[in-house]
C-alpha cells in the first residue's frame, strides 16, 4: 500500500467518525432543524465505509505481515478492547452513578442492575446475534462492533485453518453469526475482495481522478435524492422470515448500494496519486489515530450533557460548548487507550501464551511398576 493511499484512507475513516457524530448532533438534537438541514446524515453510509475499510485493512496485515493465529487474534483483541473496554466500563460505571445518586434513572438501567451479566454479554460482542438486539448504556456506536468482531472470528476460521477444520469451524461461527450478520457479511467481505483485485485492472491517473469524482456526485445524488428509502422499503418487503427480526440490519439493499460506491471510491483512489497529501502527513496520522474513540466516546459526552445540562439546540455556544467537551474528552480517552494499544498487546499475548501452555502440557508418563 503506497502512502499516498494510505493518507487518503486515513483521511476516509477519520471522516467517517465524524459524520457518525455529526449524525448524532441530529438525532439527539443538538443542533435544531434549522441547522440539522445542512448537516449531512451520513451516520449509517460511515458505517459501511468502516466495514469495507476493516476487510481491506485485515487482507492487508494478513498478507504483507505474515501474521500467526496469534499474532492476528493479539492484534484485534489489542485494537478492540484497548478501546472498547475502558469506555463499556466507563458507561456502566457513569449510568450506575446516575441512576443511584442524582435519582435519575436511565432507560438502560436494566443493564446495569445486572452488570454481572451484561458486562460480559458485550465483551463477548453478542449483541447482534440472530435476532437479540442490544447495545450498552449510552453507546450506541457499539453495536457495529458486534458485527466487526464476529467478521474477524469468521475470517481467521477461513485463512488460518485448512481441509476439514476450516470447514468444520468456519460452518460453527456462520451459523452463531445468524441473519443480520449474514445479510452484511458481503459488505465486509468485499474489504477482503478489493485488496485481493485491486492491481488486476489498474487505471491511469486521469481516470482514477475522474472515477473517483464520479464516485462522490453519484453518492451525493443517492443521498440528495433520498434513494436508500425506496430500497430499505423493498429490502423489508422481500424478506421472507418474519420471525427473524432484521433490526441493525434492515438498510442492506441500501448499504449494498453505498458498498458498491465506496468499493468503487477505493479502488480509484488507490491510482489517483494524491501527492498532496503527503505535505500534511503527519497531522493526518496523528488526527486519524484518534477514529476509534471518537467513534465510541462521542455518545457518552453527548448523553451526559443532555442529562445534567439543559441544553439549548438554537443557541451556538452550548453546540461548541459540547463539540469541544467531544473533542477533549476523544484526546483524554485516546491518550490511554487507543495510543496505548501495546500494553493490551502485551496483556493479550502473555494470556495466549499461557493458554497454549495450559492446553499443550505433555500427559505425565505413566508411573512404573516396582
């Protein structure tokens, strides 16, 4: 991956948390309808473009470092959890205070009076699993991630294992991924895809850029135009099991469309030669390092703001008054967990090790008779 692309895609998923928060400033009303019509509702769009980016990126390491079984399984559960776990505590922790000493109780307070459960439910990511559909305390967010992490589980069954344990194994997790996992696995999948076939057709500069354009007025005319609307409709429709709730995963006739143009996005990026970018590599890194927990914090700021602040959507110093609360608390949290995904490496790689050690111990020789 030449740098100019991986700048570009940098930039891609940094922008994707933002248009997640911007997508939130909507909903939760932060901002009021006046100034919501100019912000665009790119939240569910960022979504696919992380699930595209997250098969791309893990064809990419598989491939170009060579990674072991754990060395692979150490590398997501450090990305993952380096992030994941300090803000799921977090939650809990901020919604039990609420609940228990400001008399002000949440509507996810179910969960936290049985945090010895849920706590664990959502380490282990099964939120979206068939048709459950749960999501911890004030991060909404999260429930991409029950999605992602089972992709990963589901990808190391097909690349590290061979003949009939890939078979056997690969089959176990499909059928625990259930329906909504099933219906965007291919979203995922095509990251894989893209990666594997990206130097098959190479373009020129002057139509990798003119593609590249065209990607981004046809998404733009998709959105404008409110086209996800008429295939969301018929994607309900046509789906036949009525019992199989489709939940998180009732856009995927529209996110198949939007995978298509992010796919296509990539792809003429990856021949653009966006030179440029390499001026401000450094403050690309630096500010795209922080995508992971703006994408998950943002909401817990957000939730804590609403529930002891009377806020006012009409007046702009409570908006900066929040976005830069966002910001401050992103810089904090991704300070000690995001920027510090090597401790939980080295957390993660001393279990495995122990693990192994505990499964691998030799049978003690049978004990001779005199």
């Amino acid at each position: 991956m030449n740098k100019q692309y991986s700048l570009y895609l940098d930039i891609v998923r940094f922008l994707a948390s933002v248009f997640v928060v911007l997508d939130h400033f909507n909903g939760q009303q932060i901002v009021n309808h006046a100034v919501g019509r100019f912000i665009p509702e790119f939240g569910r769009e960022a979504v696919i473009i992380f699930f595209v980016l997250s098969g791309y990126v893990i064809a990419y390491t598989t491939e170009t470092k060579q990674q072991s079984l754990r060395d692979y399984a150490v590398a997501r559960c450090a990305r993952i959890y380096s992030v994941a776990l300090p803000l799921l505590l977090t939650a809990f922790l901020l919604n039990y205070v609420c609940s228990t000493y400001f008399s002000n109780s949440t509507s996810a307070y179910y969960e936290v009076s049985k945090a010895y459960l849920y706590i664990p439910f959502h380490m282990l990511f099964l939120g979206e699993l068939w048709n459950l559909s749960e999501v911890p305390p004030w991060l909404i967010p999260y429930w991409s991630l029950s999605y992602e992490v089972w992709y990963y589980i589901f990808f190391a069954t097909l690349y590290y294992f061979s003949s009939y344990k890939r078979l056997c194994l690969s089959a176990l997790v499909f059928l625990v991924l259930g329906h909504k996992l099933w219906l965007l696995l291919p979203v995922w999948m095509s990251g894989v895809f893209l990666y594997h076939r990206q130097d098959k057709f190479p373009l020129s500069v002057f139509s990798a850029r003119l593609g590249w354009m065209t990607t981004l007025v046809i998404f733009g005319i998709f959105e404008y135009f409110d086209l996800d609307k008429p295939l969301i409709t018929l994607g309900e429709t046509i789906w036949p099991f009525k019992s199989l709730m489709l939940g998180s995963a009732s856009r995927y006739l529209a996110d198949y469309v939007v995978c298509i143009m992010v796919l296509s996005n990539f792809w003429c990026a990856r021949y653009a030669q966006f030179a440029v970018l390499e001026k401000f590599s450094a403050s690309i890194r630096a500010i795209s390092s922080y995508t992971f927990t703006l994408y998950l914090a943002h909401m817990l700021v957000i939730s804590m703001w609403l529930r002891f602040y009377r806020h006012d959507a009409n007046n702009m110093i409570d908006i900066i008054s929040v976005s830069v609360l966002i910001g401050l608390f992103t810089y904090l949290i991704g300070s000690v967990t995001e920027h510090k995904k090597s401790w939980f490496a080295h957390g993660f790689d001393s279990l495995w090790g122990q693990l192994a050690s505990v499964f691998s111990k030799p049978a003690l020789p049978d004990r001779q008779k005199p």
